[in-house]
C-alpha cells in the first residue's frame, strides 16, 4: 500500500466526523493533518490518563522501561485497560470537537 492509498484511509475513517465540523470541503492534505492533530491529542490525553492511575512506584517503573518494551502488558498486569481507555478517550474527545463546533457555529449565526 502507498502513503497515498494509506492517507486516503486515514482520512475515510474520519469523514463522519468532518461532515459534522463542516470540515467535508478541506483537501485530503488538510484532512491528513487534521488527522495527525487529533490523534496527537487523543494519545495525549491517554497517556495522561494513564499515568494518572499509577501509583509513584508504578510511575518510576514506567519511566525506567526501554522504548521497546511491552507497555500495553505493563498496564494489563496493573488492571488497567490500554484499549479501552484509548476508546473512551478517542470518543469524548470527538464528542468534544462535534459541541464545540456546534457552540461556535452557534455563536457565529448571532
């Protein structure tokens, strides 16, 4: 698969949610950095997630794992559900974006 094909993929799984922001007209180039952003934020906001649930000793040994390491285990065996929170978050924050927009949108029509 090229980066072509796999951007247009990228971009297709969030077409819903850019017909809702009025974002549809942008150009696959915007979509794919619009992208980029949002999941830039949404890891963001996992990982804060996530260090929030540890205690300082968990803390330490996170900071201390190497770059290859199996995190997802790391939390597992701590009762903590990497996927799961990764969706939650990945949900309210589209929630987020989709209000925002209607308040703006809102706002703007005064």
């Amino acid at each position: 698969m090229t980066n072509n094909e796999q951007s247009g993929q990228n971009t297709q799984m969030y077409d819903e949610l850019f017909a809702k922001l009025g974002l549809s007209n942008l150009s696959e180039e915007e979509k794919l950095k619009r992208v980029e952003e949002m999941q830039e934020v949404v890891e963001g906001r996992v990982f804060l997630r996530l260090m929030s649930m540890l205690n300082d000793d968990d803390k330490k040994k996170f900071e201390e794992m190497a770059e290859d390491a199996d995190f997802e285990a790391f939390f597992k065996e701590r009762g903590i559900d990497v996927e799961k929170i990764s969706f939650e978050e990945g949900v309210a924050y589209r929630e987020e974006l989709i209000y925002s927009m209607g308040f703006i949108a809102g706002k703007m029509e005064k």
